[in-house]
C-alpha cells in the first residue's frame, strides 16, 4: 500500500484553478491518450498558453490533474508540467466587472 491510499490522507489542494491561464513548461507530447495522433507527436509547445479547464485528483500520486484548454486539444497536465500565465499577457475575453 501506497502512502497515498492510507485511510485519512485528504487529497492535496490544487494549485490552479478552472478558469486559470497557465503556461506549458516542456513541450506536452502524445503519451496514447490521443489514438488519432501519432505516438510521441506535439500536442503544446513549451510556453504555449492554455486555460484549465476540469481539475481531477491522482490518488496514486496524490496529486492534482488538470485539463488544460490548448490551441487545438486538451491535455492532462501535473502541476509540475505548468506554471501560471502572468496577467496581462493575452487581453481577456470578459468584459471587466
């Protein structure tokens, strides 16, 4: 048994959250999870911006997964793997409150 399947280990708060803009540190590749790619192939270049969409939870990792919005496809992303976009640096979509 892992340490994170012990009874009465909360999973751990994402960093992110919906709606944030993040930015891919390292170029995201195919791992299979897109069949009609090729294995391997680009899916977001490093510094690609991209917007969370969904956050899950890896229980074996004890980790946050989000599903990062990028250009043409989504892609599940570990914390590690992003970092967040400054403000400012793409105009926003909505109008200011």
């Amino acid at each position: 048994m892992t340490e994170s399947n012990l009874p009465g280990l909360e999973p751990r708060a994402p960093a992110y959250a919906w709606g944030q803009r993040v930015i891919a540190l390292d170029d995201l590749v195919n791992d299979g999870s897109y069949p009609e790619r090729e294995p391997d192939a680009l899916l977001a270049a490093r510094g690609t911006v991209g917007e969370v969409v969904n956050i899950g939870h890896a229980p074996e990792l004890n980790e946050p997964v989000y599903l990062v919005q990028f250009a043409d496809c989504v892609v599940g992303c570990l914390e590690i793997e992003l970092v967040p976009a400054p403000p400012g640096l793409l105009p926003e979509t909505e109008e200011p409150v």
